[in-house]
C-alpha cells in the first residue's frame, strides 16, 4: 500500500530486504547489499522493486528459487530479483508497470528479461549520488 516499512526507515536496505526475502514463500537468497544507507526514495524504490518482485515470483512463476542482489555502482544502484521459474512476464501488468514508474520517477530505469521458459529477471537502475 506503499507506506514505508519501521525496519526500512530504522535500519535500512539490507535489514529490509532480509525481512522481506525470508519471509519469502520460495527460497530467496540475499546475495549483495551494501550497509550503507542511500537517500529515502531511492531505498524505498528498491524496497518495493525487490517486495512488488518476489510477489510474483509467488503468484505466477512456478520457480523453486529466486536471487536478489543490490550494488553500487557509478552513483546509481543496481537491483536485480532473479528466479529460475516460467518466464513469460507481462512487463506492462500492472504491478511491473507501477514498479517502472516508480524508478522512472527518480530518473531510473526498469528492465524485465522473461523469456518462456528461461525464468525473469528485474533489473532497476536508480541514480543515487
């Protein structure tokens, strides 16, 4: 419902992603994630990249596991969700959509590779410098 989480405010990115990733119902692993802190929107946009992602890795995916990754790099940072389900997602359904918009609105970019059969991934560009 887009408010922000207590642990994303208190704690930051990795806290957040920790909670959400192993509440997760497929396994998820947290492969990177800086300690630092980035400026509040650009958290939050990674926060429901990663959140709006693993749901429908849920819902429509068939996959067994997923990877999320987060990096700096060249004052933007990189979020990737990865899983090894169906592939075939709609990058204009609704929840993807909103998740483009959200990045676009920091300068961003939203990339969503899903070939059938070959699993998706999300891949957000966000400037944080």
């Amino acid at each position: 419902n887009g408010l922000h989480p207590a642990v994303l405010t208190e704690g930051g990115l990795r806290p957040a992603l920790q909670s959400i990733t192993e509440l997760a119902p497929v396994p998820v692993t947290l492969a990177s994630c800086p300690e630092e802190r980035f400026p509040q929107p650009v958290e939050a946009a990674a926060f429901f990249v990663v959140r709006e992602a693993l749901a429908n890795i849920s819902k429509h995916a068939g996959a067994h596991a997923a990877t999320v990754g987060v990096e700096r790099h060249d004052g933007r940072m990189i979020v990737e969700v990865a899983d090894d389900g169906v592939g075939g997602a709609d990058s204009q359904g609704s929840g993807l959509r909103g998740l483009a918009d959200r990045v676009a609105a920091l300068d961003g970019r939203l990339e969503v590779i899903s070939p059938p059969g070959g699993g998706t991934r999300v891949v957000a560009t966000i400037p944080c410098a």
